[in-house]
C-alpha cells in the first residue's frame, strides 16, 4: 500500500473517530485540547491522557488522539520553543540553557545530572512546557471545537 493510502486511511479513521462521536462538541474538543497538552508535555502520553478525559468527564476518544497527534509531531518543536519561552518568562539567557540541556546528554552519565542546577536548566524548560502545552491546548480545543460544530450543522441539515 503507498504511503499516500496510508495517510487517506489515518485521516478517514480520525475523522470517523473524532467528528463523528455522539458526544457534545464541547466534551470533544476539550478532550482534544486535554490530549494536545499532555502530548507536548515530555514524559506523559496516552496512558495519561485517558486517566485524566475520565478523571475530568471529557470525551476519551478526543484526548487519546489529541495526545497521539501531539506527541508525534512536536516533539522537536515544542523542546526548542519551551527553552525559548521558558528562558524568557524566568529572564535567563536560552542558548545558556539550551547548551546545558544538550550538555547533559553528551556522554551521559547518571552523576551529570546532580551536577546541573535544576533552577538553572529544568525549571525554565518545565516552565516553557507548560506554557506550550496551554497554548497549544487552546489552538487545538478551539480548532476541533469549530470543525465538530460545522460537521455536525452539515450533518443535521442532511438529515432534514
């Protein structure tokens, strides 16, 4: 099978598994948006993403897919701009942190990490991760959002 099947086949299961959910379109979207921010989050992912729809009465299916979406895509992306954002927001310099960060995976060795300040490195990334995720959250939740009530106006107006 081409890998352009593959692709028309993903996108028609996420669009029969995300928009054509009997759910309101409120619950799919912030089940979305939940997923998106615990896919860009390091660390967390699907597992996380379900604990929290059931925890929060959000739609499952929504925050599984977001999560997968997410954490596939802007993994890269999302470190890169968390230093940024993050050095940003505590005033540091980010190519100071950024080169700490990459410092720490050149010849790894479990004593480097005690040796690295963790106000210096990881708060700010943290920091910047949980500013992305929001952000990125929102776009997502608001975009599903939108897509779930034209589907269904459409959907509704077929039925009549």
């Amino acid at each position: 099978m081409a890998i352009l099947d593959k692709i028309k086949r993903l996108v028609r299961l996420l669009y029969l598994k995300l928009f054509r959910i009997n759910d309101t379109p409120l619950k799919i979207a912030l089940g979305f948006g939940l997923g998106a921010f615990v896919g860009v989050m390091p660390g967390i992912g699907p597992v996380v993403a379900l604990m929290l729809a059931l925890l929060l009465r959000v739609n499952r299916v929504g925050a599984l897919l977001g999560s997968i979406f997410f954490n596939t895509w802007v993994g890269l992306i999302a470190l890169l701009l968390a230093v940024k954002v993050g050095a940003f927001v505590m005033g540091r310099n980010y190519q100071d942190i950024y080169v700490a960060w990459t410092g720490i995976f050149k010849g790894f060795k479990w004593e480097k990490l005690f040796d690295v300040s963790v106000y210096d490195v990881l708060l700010p990334i943290g920091v910047g991760y949980l500013i992305i995720s929001l952000i990125f959250a929102a776009i997502a939740a608001t975009v599903v959002y939108v897509l779930v009530l034209q589907i269904k106006k459409k959907k509704i107006f077929k039925s009549l």
